[in-house]
C-alpha cells in the first residue's frame, strides 16, 4: 500500500491551488478546503493502518486502505481536470488575437462560467467528499491511533553528501573457496565424458550471490585465457531458445531457428566456449535438451555454467553435479555489513558493534539482505532504532524462499513515503531489464511521486531519490555507459526487490505475457498499470484494457509487428486516466511500434492527464495534430522515428512540454514555429531550420534553458531576419554536447564561405560545460572565436567535411582536457600541435594533408590511433606499428 505517499503528495498539490485566485478552483474553495480537511484527518492515521495491516494482517484495515486508495485517485483526476482547464484557456489567451484577448481574459478570472461544466466538476467533488466522509467514519471502527510523522524529504536533502561514491562495491566477501572449486572444475573438467559439453549448475536462494559468484568466475584471468570466446546470457523468467540464441550471436533481425541454428554453430564449431547462463527458471526439459544439442558442437572443454534458485531446473540442466551455494559465514557477513554500515560513521563504539553482530547474526548468511540492511543503517545514528530493527518482529527468516521477503520489507517500511512509491512504480519495469535513469525519473514525474523541495528542480530531486535508493540496495548494478550523444546512467533491481514490489502492490499492478490472459484485466479490480510482454503474445485480445476504470500505465515490450499495437491505440478513448503510454520499452529496433500509422495515434489526444508517451521507432511521416491537445504533456520521445517530416504545426501549445526527443529523426524537414514559447522546454535533441520564413528560425532557441545534448541541422538555412534578430546560444549554458551540422553544398565560392563564419560566429557558444563539439559540413576558412574560449571544458572534438579550414586552434593553452579527436576529409588542415597533452584517442580518415600526418608524431600520449581512406603514402611517412 503506498496511500499515505499519495495523500500527502495530494495535500501538498492542494494547498497552492486554494490559495490562487486564477485557478480554477477558487470556485470551489470552501469544497476544497473541506476536503483537504478530510483528507488530512485521513492521513494523521496512515501509518497506524499500514503497520496493522502489516503485521496483524487484518482484513478489514486492507479493505479501507483500498477504499482510501481509489477515492484519492479520484481526488487527483479531478485536480488534473481543473489544472487542464487552467492550461487551455492560458493556451487560448496566448494564441487569440488582441481584438478577442480581452474576452479570453474574462474567462480566465471568471473560471467555469459554463454552467454544465461547473455543475460536472461541482458534482465530482461534492461524489469524493461523501465517499471521504464514509472512509473517515470507517476509521473509528478500526480503532486506528494517530502518529506524528517526521518529514524525511527535507532531512535527506539537506544532509546528502555529494561526495559519496555510487560504486559497486569491489570486495566480494567470504566466496573465495566457491570460486576456486568452480574454476577448478570447468578448468580440469573429467565428470563429462559422454558429450563434448559439460553443463555445470550453481543453485541457491535469491540473493545468496549465485550471479555475483558467476560474474567472479566469469572475469577470472585463468578463466579468460582458456575459455574463447566467452558470452554472458541474463534468462530469467521466459525460456525462450530462439532469444537466447540471438543473444549469444548477437543477433537482433526477426529469423527462423534453423538459421539461427546455422549461425550459432558457424560461431562456436570447435572452439572452448563458455556461456553463463544465468537466472534459470525453465522446467521443461524439452526446450533445454533443444537448447544443448544446438550448443553441443564446441570442442571438448566447452562448458556452459548456469544460475538458478530452483534444485530441479539444475537437475535437468546438469551433466555435473549441481554446485549448492550456502550461506556465507557470520564473520564475512560481519565485514559486509560493517564496510556498509559504518562508513563514513564514528559508530564504531561497543554498542552499536554489539547491536550490529545481533542484526548480521538473524540476516542468516543471506548477502543481499545484510548489504540491504547495512545500507539502511549507514544513515541511521539513533541507538533505539538500531534496536528496534534487531528487535522486529519481523526478524523470523529461515533459509526459504518465501521467507526472504519479510526482511526487506522491513527496509522498505523504514523508506520515507515518497521514497517508497518511487521504489514501487519499478515493478512495472520486468526483471533484469536495465533502467535508465533520466528516463525513470521522468516516469515518476509523470506519476506524480516525487515531492516538491523549496528552490529545487524536480529532476534533480528524482536524481537524489535514485541514489538513495541505489545506497540502500533497492537499485544495484549502476553503471554509466558513455556515447558521444548521451551519457546514460542505468541501474538494475534485484530479483527479490522486485518480488518484493510485487508483494506490496499486489493488484495494482499487471503484467500479461504467456503465462497469464487478457481475462484478468476486467477481474482486476484497482489495477493501475499494466506491463505487456509482446514476445510471448500471438493471438491475445487487448479490449479488456478498456474495463479497467483508473489505468494509468501502459508499457509495452518486445516485438508485435503492428496488430497488438493497433489493437490497444483504438481503445484509448475508454482510458481517461492515462499518464503514462510507452510502446517502445525494447532493445529489438523498435519492432512493437513498427508498423503504426498517423491514422492509429487518433485516439491518444483524448488523453488529457497523459504525461509521457514514448512512441519512438514508428514509420510515420507525420503525427496528428491532436497530439498538441495533450497540454499536461511533459516528455515525448519520437527517437529513430526516421521517416518523419515534420512536427504538427501548433506543437507550441504543449505548453508543459519539457522533453524532446528526436535522435535518429533524419527525415525533419523543418520545425513549426512558436518553439521559442515552450519555455519549460529542458530536453531538444535536434533543431531542424527550415529554408521558409514561415518555419521555425534558430533565434527562437536564445531564450530556451536547453540541457543535455543538441544537434542544430540545416545551418546554412539561417535567414537574415534571424541574424538581425540574434541567433546567440550564450545563455544557453547547460549544454554538454552540441552537434552543428551544415547540409552537404557543392558551392565553395567566397560569399558561401564567408557566410558559413558569420553564421557560426553569431552562434556565441560561451558554455565552461560543454563537454562535446561535432562539426560538419562547414565551409569557413577558420573556426569561430567561441571554440578556443571553450576549449578548456571540451573532453570530445570531431570535424567532419571541413573543406577549408587549415587550423584548429593555434594557441598552445587551447584543449587542455580533449583526450578524444576524430577529424574526417578535412583536406587543409595542417599539423596537430604537440601541446595536446590529454589526447589519447585519435582518427584520421578520408583526404588530408601531409603535414597533419607528420604531427602525430609529437603526440605522446596518444593511445589509440585510426587511419583509413586516406589519399596519402602513410608507410612514406611513418609505420604505425611504431606508435606506442
């Protein structure tokens, strides 16, 4: 149940909108106010009723916390209807014309002068506060006492330490003996003498550290040096031969098993492989004996190893004898939860080390559960409540299963409330899927389950909120990967977090794969969202989504090739309360949202609490205009949409709009104009220009607070206007990343180069963050000022068709920090200055002169080195199996 993290942030949402004369609900204040009242009576009583329900399972306390639950829902639509209304008539305002504005006006400082639609929403409230007033008199009956709640929002923000490390930790306790028997089996195997490949099963309870183990195994020098090539594959729930096999070659196009059969054999024929396999839940042993007489074709020594928490899906795997993974000892535990526990603490004094070793001493040898706990503790310097975790009555685990969950419940029933609902949302998320982090954030956003911090930005509370939740072992496994368009951040849940998410909303949540049916959705009664697994999906009907009063999520992944898609876009009309659509959650290209035309979007502009749709991959050339209607709309992602042209033309109207999306848009002809109005706009990952006036023109972007990457495409279609006008990014300064591109031009005359400077020129990009500068298709003879003022922050410099430029920077303190450059068919450019100390990775391709070539070799530091189509004698000038 998360009813007290939803109320309180229903509360906090109603205070301002009372007090704001121009909101639409100043013409219900006394029903508000009375409301909020109730509610907060309601709320007083929260944590009484979860900790009753907890513990004593009482039925009658669930039921009324369910009751609760659905009314407060109801609370927020209705709170989102008005907040609409707000938004379109600001819309309406700001596009009418001066001769009707004073009209517009009116209507705005006299909301709901319709009467139908004051009685609608009057009527709505006046539904909630009877069904409130029900809830409230039920609450005598269960004899629910009143607590006093510390605000934990405000303590953590203002106590988090930017300092502290998110790393994984490297030290591995109390597992070396398990490695080194392993090794030594798959190292001097003689328990498989029947088949050239050896299976060898490590079994254990979720969160033992089977997966941890496999991965020591797996990155093992000894290991690396006899096992060619090495794959590593995540199974999980779904038993699929034909993904597995894709994953093992890498494969991602649509194809039969008897290809793939080929091109895995063609990969592995002879050869000492090792596969891992891990988090095994097939039973069937027809699809696995399928499986191995497919992988079967490896020379002797080639093994697979598995993971798996169940002792009879070993059994079928297995040509050795499974290897049981126990516990680790209480001593190696101790040292886990004292490196997790204590750090960075003075806590080392006998009482807290006495009180730890009784906490390590119940967590049973269980990893996860004492990393889970040291990690909660490490923020915790209260005695007493070292005490009462020892103390709980929560603490009756035994090595089983089921058994594990009640002790991470108990971490989570210690997170504050707005940390829980965060938590819990990601089991919408499947299994061993990695999460990306801007993405997720935005997704709690949408959901409205990040609280307001006084002069903090949303986002950058959502940041916080993931990094405690990656502290205490509710998110594992982050990671950065680094690309040159994007620095992405991702995470993965363990398992048994994410059963126990599941176990905490219960039928809120659905998940519909090959296991279960579309006939759930119309039994379910309170559920909110709903997880469609497209892969093990073939002939189910969808309608039933339609019955589900209150959904508010729908994700989809995997592959569908259209029908399901289609099926599910025609019954959003019947889904008011939608916040969230992302068809796109898959890393097979976009097969789901493939086959999708403008013609099946026509429903999703009814959809007027939507917050984020995520529709990226589709073929479509253009979007219904309806889309603009979505006004509470706060990210769009359209990436790889590569056939669309065009934009809708009143895309100004999405007013909330903050993110963006376009990569791999390369089809945009143009922007619509009134860009420069969506002034909450953070995320643009590509600005097209269009050659007419009536387009969108580069000028528009001055007063925009973009962040993150950006691509400005088409610079030579800069109209004089704009430059009168003034095209500087200047207060622009939170991009990392910026991607200029001029469209391919056969003409080089004078005008066009001097053109290409003054353009370039009046750009003005003063950012000390910019991290990253692409350049193409520029026909200037130098660079402009602004690059050599902001050299000293670049760390990546790529120069693509640059016809004319002779130099970089000829200053010796330019790119003190550029470890990365990549300069293709720039045939003037001369010689690379020596000064370049941090440059490691360097390419060189297409024409250049001699003189570029011969500077390489000043450059010491270099690392890494790529040359190809060159029009030089490169063995003339230098060999370069010299370079260090």
């Amino acid at each position: 149940m998360v009813d007290a993290a939803l109320i309180s942030g229903l509360l906090s949402n109603l205070a301002p909108l009372i007090k704001d004369e121009f909101s639409l609900f100043w013409s219900f204040k006394k029903d508000v106010q009375k409301l909020s009242s109730t509610l907060s009576s309601i709320n007083s009583v929260l944590e009484d009723a979860e900790r009753k329900n907890l513990r004593e399972k009482d039925k009658q306390t669930e039921d009324w916390l369910w009751k609760l639950k659905d009314v407060a829902y109801e609370v927020r639509d209705i709170m989102d209807e008005c907040t609409f209304e707000d938004l379109r008539l600001q819309v309406k305002r700001r596009n009418a014309s001066s001769s009707i504005r004073i009209q517009v006006t009116s209507s705005i400082t006299h909301p709901f002068s319709n009467t139908w639609t004051r009685l609608k929403v009057g009527h709505k409230i006046k539904d909630v506060q009877d069904k409130l007033n029900q809830i409230s008199s039920e609450r005598q009956k269960l004899h629910l006492r009143e607590s006093i709640h510390d605000s934990k929002i405000d303590k953590f923000t203002s106590n988090w330490r930017e300092t502290m490390s998110l790393s994984s930790c490297s030290q591995v306790y109390g597992r070396d003996k398990e490695k080194k028997e392993i090794i030594d089996i798959l190292l001097n195997n003689t328990f498989s003498v029947d088949t050239k490949l050896s299976v060898l099963p490590i079994v254990g309870i979720g969160g033992i550290g089977k997966t941890t183990l496999a991965q020591m195994v797996f990155n093992d020098d000894e290991v690396s040096k006899h096992f060619d090539p090495k794959i590593w594959v995540c199974v999980s729930d779904e038993f699929d031969i034909k993904l597995v096999i894709k994953f093992i070659i890498g494969e991602t196009k649509e194809t039969s098993l008897e290809i793939l059969q080929k091109m895995i054999q063609d990969k592995l024929r002879g050869k000492i492989y090792l596969i891992v396999l891990d988090d095994v839940w097939n039973e069937k042993g027809v699809a696995w004996d399928q499986l191995r007489s497919i992988l079967d074709c490896g020379s002797n020594g080639a093994f697979v190893l598995t993971t798996t928490r169940k002792r009879n899906v070993a059994e079928i795997m297995e040509t050795i004898q499974h290897y049981e993974l126990s516990s680790i000892s209480e001593e190696d535990c101790w040292l886990l939860f004292k490196e997790r526990a204590f750090m960075h603490k003075k806590l080392t004094t006998p009482n807290f080390i006495d009180i730890g070793r009784e906490i390590v001493r119940k967590c049973k040898g269980v990893p996860l559960v004492v990393k889970t706990l040291g990690s909660q503790l490490r923020f915790n310097n209260d005695e007493n409540e070292w005490c009462i975790i020892r103390d709980s009555e929560i603490w009756e685990i035994s090595q089983n299963e089921e058994d594990l969950l009640p002790i991470l419940r108990l971490s989570y029933y210690d997170l504050p409330y707005y940390l829980r609902r965060c938590f819990l949302f990601c089991v919408i998320i499947p299994k061993d899927t990695e999460i990306g982090k801007e993405s997720l954030i935005q997704l709690w956003i949408a959901h409205g389950l990040i609280p307001t911090v006084k002069n903090q930005e949303v986002e950058d509370t959502g940041t916080t909120i993931w990094k405690e939740l990656c502290w205490r072992n509710f998110f594992q496994d982050e990671k950065e990967n680094n690309y040159w368009k994007d620095k992405v951040i991702t995470c993965k849940i363990h398992d048994l977090m994410h059963d126990l998410a599941k176990s905490v909303m219960k039928d809120e949540y659905y998940r519909m794969d090959a296991n279960s049916s579309s006939d759930g959705l119309g039994l379910g009664h309170g559920i909110r969202h709903v997880t469609l697994m497209f892969n093990w999906l073939d002939k189910t009907s969808f309608c039933s989504l339609k019955n589900i009063r209150g959904l508010q999520s729908i994700m989809l992944y995997g592959g569908d090739y259209g029908k399901g898609v289609k099926e599910i876009l025609s019954v959003l009309k019947k889904l008011p309360s939608l916040r969230v659509l992302e068809i796109n959650r898959d890393g097979m290209q976009y097969q789901v949202v493939r086959y999708m035309q403008c013609q099946d979007l026509r429903y999703v502009g009814r959809l007027k609490h939507l917050r984020y749709l995520d529709i990226s991959g589709c073929l479509i050339t253009t979007l219904p205009n309806s889309i603009c209607h979505l006004l509470n709309l706060q990210t769009l992602k359209l990436n790889s949409c590569c056939h669309l042209e065009h934009l809708p033309r009143n895309t100004k109207d999405l007013i909330n709009l903050k993110h963006l999306y376009l990569e791999g848009c390369s089809g945009l002809k143009y922007f619509p104009t009134g860009i420069g109005q969506l002034k909450h706009l953070k995320t643009l990952s590509l600005f097209v220009i269009g050659k007419k006036e009536k387009y969108c023109q580069l000028d528009e972007l001055k007063e925009l607070d973009i962040r993150g990457s950006l691509k400005i495409k088409n610079l030579e279609k800069v109209s004089n206007v704009s430059l009168a006008r003034g095209i500087s990014l200047a207060k622009i300064t939170s991009i990392s990343e910026l991607d200029l591109e001029w469209t391919f031009d056969d003409s080089n005359d004078n005008q066009t180069k001097t053109r290409h400077e003054k353009i370039c020129e009046a750009l003005e990009v003063l950012n000390a963050r910019l991290k990253k500068l692409r350049m193409s298709g520029y026909k200037g003879v130098n660079l402009p000022k602004w690059v050599e003022k902001a050299s000293p922050s670049l760390t990546h410099l790529e120069l693509k068709d640059l016809d004319n430029v002779n130099t970089i920077i000829p200053s010796t303190r330019a790119f003190p920090n550029l470890c990365w450059l990549n300069i293709s068919y720039c045939p003037k450019l001369g010689r690379l200055l020596p000064h370049l100390k941090a440059l490691k990775d360097l390419t060189v391709w297409g024409e250049c002169s001699d003189e570029l070539l011969n500077s390489i070799w000043n450059l010491n530091g270099l690392t890494h080195l790529k040359l190809g189509a060159l029009n030089n004698d490169v063995e003339h000038i230098f060999t370069v199996r010299n370079m260090n």
